[in-house]
C-alpha cells in the first residue's frame, strides 16, 4: 500500500500536495483535522473515494467549522466517522 502520512511545515505539505497527492500517486493519506481545515485549498481539489475522520463527535456539531469546510469544500464518495464518544 502506498501511504503518505501528510504533516510538516506548510511548504513540506504543498511539497507532499504537488510530488504524491496532486498526481494520486496514493492509496492512502493520512493527515489531521487541523491540516483538513488550513489546507483546504489543495486538499480540497482531490475527489476522494473514502474519508475517514477520527474524533468523530466533533461533527456532531453542524455549525462546527470542520462540518462546514467538510460540507462546503470537499467531495468524496464515501464518508466514516470514527468515534468512542456514544
């Protein structure tokens, strides 16, 4: 399985975006909310075919900002939330 785990300083990231991600040379990124959120510009332009977001609870907020950039800005086929909260 070709994984990158998606992390560093911002130009690591963009460099990560435009050498793997951009030309889907991936079967999996793994990443953070918080990088789901600051990079939406570059994350956002892949159609993704899962999305799997750990610490689910937090969407179950609607007006949560994570929820509206999810919704807003990003495009998948599938969708998982992860969670240990009932």
């Amino acid at each position: 399985v070709n994984k990158i785990v998606y992390k560093g300083k911002p130009g690591v990231r963009k460099m990560l975006y435009e050498s793997k991600i951009a030309h889907g040379n991936f079967n999996v990124v793994l990443t953070t909310y918080e990088y789901i959120m600051k990079d939406k510009n570059l994350l956002s332009k892949i159609k993704w075919n899962y999305v799997i977001i750990d610490e689910g609870h937090r969407m179950k907020n609607h007006h949560c900002k994570l929820t509206g950039i999810f919704s807003q800005y990003y495009s998948s086929r599938h969708r998982l939330l992860l969670t240990g909260t009932p």
